[in-house]
C-alpha cells in the first residue's frame, strides 16, 4: 500500500509591500498548529518515509515546530529536519501542477509526506479521492492510500482512498478553546432561564467535543465532554427532584399517579446520557492512570513499568476505537439531535418556569442531610462502595446548589475540598482494578506479579490515609 500525506502550512502572517509571499513566516498560532499535528503525524507514521516541504518559508517552518516537538525521532542518525527534501516546485498553488510533481516519484516511494499550500493540496485530494473533505484548514493533513501495484506516473483518477484527516482544532484542546461555544450570560437568569441555557450550552459543547474525542490525540478533549454529558445528567436528575410534582386530587386507591409528559422524557433521556458518559468510563480512567505514570513513576523495575505502559496503551486503543465506533453510528447522531429537540420544546421551557427555590432549598437540605448521615456511618469496615457513594452524593448536592449559585457561593466552594478527597479516593481505588488487571494477564511472569502486589499495597496504605481523612470531615455546614 502506497501512504501519501497532504498537509497545509500553519497560520502564517499576513503578507505586506515589503514582504514576499514566499517569505511571510508563521504567526505565534501558526508555530502552535504545527506543534499541536507533531504527534498525530508520528502516530499515522507519515514521518517514517520521505517528507518534501515547499521552498516557502511558512512551509519550512512548519516543519522546523515539528521537528521541535520530536527531538527523538531520526532515521540513519539524520534528524526530520536533516532528511527533509526543500523543493521548490511544490511552491504552487495549482492541483495539477502538484498532480504532475507526484507522478514524477520514483516507483520505491511507498511513503511520502508533502507540506504545501491551498489550493493546490485540496485539488491534487479531490483529483485522488471523492471522499477528500471540502476545505482544508491551516495546519490540517490528509492520510490517503492507494494500491502498492499503482505506480506514481499511473495515478488513477479518484483512485485513492482517503484513511485520515485532521486539523490542528481536533488535536489540542487548548487551540480548540479559541473556538468552542460561547457560554450564556446568566448574571439576571431567574432559575429555570439558567437552567435551559446551561443544557442548551453543554449539548453544543458535546457536539463540538466530538471530532476531538474521535481523534483521540489529546485526553482533554475526552475529559470536557464526559464532564459535559454528565453535568447535564445531573442537571436534569436535579430538575425530576425539584419539579413540580403533578396532582393526586381523584387518583385511584392503590394505582400509580401519571407523570407529567415533559418530566416522563426527560427520565428517558437522562437514561441515555448516562450510558454515553458510562461509554467513556474505562477510556478516561486509562488516561488518568497513563498521565500518573508520567508525573510519579510507581515502584516498579524498568521492565515492569515498560510492560505495564504498553499493556495500558493497547488498552486505551481498544477503548478509543470502541468508542469512535459508538460516535460514529448513525443512531447516536439521531439521539443527540432527540435531546436537542426536547431542550426547545415548549412543554419542557413551562416546566422549567414552574420550578420553585422553595422546593429547590428543601431539596437540597434533604441531600445535605441524608449526605451527612452516610458520612456518621463511615467506619474502617465500611467497603470502598461506601466511599463512593459518598462521592456521588457530593456531586449531586454540587449541582443541586448550582441552580442558585449567588446564594450557595460560599457553600460551593467549601465543597471543592470535599469533592477533590473523595475524587482522589476514586482514582486509588481505579489504579488497583487496571493494576490487578494487568498482573494476571496470559504470560506474566511471576516476579512481576510480586511487584504488582506490593505496588497495590502501597496503594493501599494511601487509600487508608483517604479514608481516615474523608472519615474526620465535618458535617456540610449550610
């Protein structure tokens, strides 16, 4: 199979009288971009094989913030920069021209990376492949394919299949952020107003999370849209607790009474959020226990740890392409779109506008207390369950008190400190399941178990230190 790789230079400044075209070097976002597409590059194994630039200076500098952010990466002791080919016949902007430029390739290029301009690039793609997206950013890169047996000069029209594209927004959160939904102004939102605009604000992040998530090149964009279709789970669960409840005048002695339509929806719909977020549980574990071994490597041998890195990536491999899969399903579209139609039905805007602060207080001091009781109970018998459960009760409170944030400010942030101990609890307990896990896979040896073993004890003496902490907690003052 033949690999070539289309990419368009990063941002670049604005050209000017006194600067060339072929001279404008990249912006400070420009340098970003190309930094943010380093990794996904490597990953697609697009900078194994050969890697012409254009003669341009924004081009070469893209590949120079490449090169930056894989000091390692060499081939025959040459670095990316040092085997490079500068050419500046790939300084077009016509598709055809490139077109003539890649028949020219000797037959043993199998793999090869061009770094060029629009639109140029976009031309030669659509040429290639009917699947080539219709535009193609700064920074952005095509992965297409084609027939080993196909010879560069014999390129077929719309002979190519297109594998990968990404844009430098889909692999770095923080670039991503430049862009994402604005959130709503709820400084004078009376209740049910904040709490329509919060969902409607979170169902537009989650949808613009999603390329992010199905690249899988940046944990963080997982992380924001689990927190997203959680928040508005518990949103919602808040809204059923707090809800009118409907009228018993005239029910039948033993019989159930109906629900309100709106709040009947709603219970579905929570129902499917709450599976989407639980989709994503393993995955984002995963990632939390990889950026530990980064920051604290564990005690164990070299060898070990190593096994255990690639043990745990293969692991986050599985559980990303799962989950583009899931992403990617026709069905999921649809119930996402299903969610969006409810939050703009009437029916559910007049239910919002009947919800009363009376009811929400009384609510909320229900929680606190049932919450406070479960905490008395704790004791050195008590199983990790309850500890975790104790963790949901926080959050449940959190979100509850965050339908009248100006009165429950204080409030908040002294359940900050709760949240982040029981939140660490968690992820202990988390670090022992996937450890566990990985000590009695097929062929691991004996020793490396025993080192498992102490390592999970180790843990355990953390968790204990938790516990005795979480345990001491003064009641919620509220």
């Amino acid at each position: 199979m033949r690999h070539l790789f289309l990419m368009r230079h990063a941002k670049a400044k604005q050209g000017s009288d006194d600067m060339a075209d072929h001279d404008r070097p990249l912006r400070k976002r420009g340098r970003r971009e190309a930094a943010a597409m380093a990794l996904p590059l490597q990953q697609w194994q697009a900078l194994e094989g050969e890697v012409h630039v254009s003669g341009a200076t924004r081009t070469r500098e893209t590949l120079d913030e490449i090169a930056a952010q894989l000091p390692e990466l060499s081939l025959n002791e040459l670095s990316l920069n040092e085997r490079a080919f500068v050419d500046e016949a790939l300084y077009t902007f016509d598709g055809q021209v490139l077109l003539a430029w890649l028949k020219a390739l000797p037959d043993e290029t199998e793999r090869v990376l061009v770094i060029g301009h629009n639109p140029a690039l976009l031309e030669l793609a659509y040429w290639l492949c009917t699947e080539a997206p219709t535009s193609l950013p700064t920074g952005g890169a095509l992965h297409l394919t084609l027939p080993v047996t196909t010879p560069w000069l014999g390129l077929p029209h719309h002979g190519a299949r297109l594998v990968a594209s990404l844009i430098p927004e889909e692999a770095s959160h923080a670039l991503f952020q430049r862009q994402e939904p604005e959130p709503p102004d709820l400084v004078k939102a009376d209740v049910g107003h904040r709490i329509l605009e919060l969902l409607s604000h979170q169902y537009r992040m989650v949808r613009a999370l999603e390329p992010g998530v199905i690249a899988g090149v940046d944990p963080e964009f997982l992380h924001q849209y689990r927190v997203n279709l959680r928040r508005s789970r518990a949103i919602g669960e808040s809204v059923l607790a707090t809800a009118r409840k409907p009228a018993t005048k005239g029910k039948t002695p033993g019989k159930k009474a109906p629900e309100n339509d709106e709040i009947s929806g709603l219970k579905k719909r929570l129902k499917r959020l709450k599976q989407r977020a639980q989709a994503t549980s393993d995955l984002r574990d995963l990632d939390v226990f990889l950026e530990s071994l980064d920051r604290a490597p564990p005690p164990l041998s070299p060898r070990t740890l190593r096994s255990l890195q690639r043990w745990l990536h293969a692991r986050n491999r599985e559980q990303h392409e799962r989950l583009r899969q899931q992403l990617g399903d026709p069905g999921y579209a649809e119930e996402m779109l299903a969610w969006q139609r409810f939050l703009d039905a009437e029916e559910f805007r007049q239910a919002l506008g009947q919800l009363s602060p009376k009811r929400i207080e009384k609510v909320l001091a229900e929680r606190i207390a049932r919450h406070d009781r479960d905490l008395t109970t704790l004791s050195r018998k008590s199983g990790d369950e309850a500890f975790h459960d104790l963790r949901k009760s926080v959050k449940r409170i959190r979100y509850l008190a965050e339908m009248q944030p100006k009165r429950h400010c204080d409030f908040l942030a002294g359940l900050k400190r709760r949240q982040t101990l029981l939140g660490d609890f968690q992820d202990l307990c988390t670090r022992q399941v996937w450890i566990e896990a990985f000590a009695h896979r097929a062929g691991i040896t004996r020793e490396r178990q025993q080192e498992c073993a102490a390592w999970r004890a180790a843990l355990e003496k953390e968790k204990w230190a938790l516990r005795r902490k979480v345990m001491a907690l003064a009641p919620l003052a509220y």
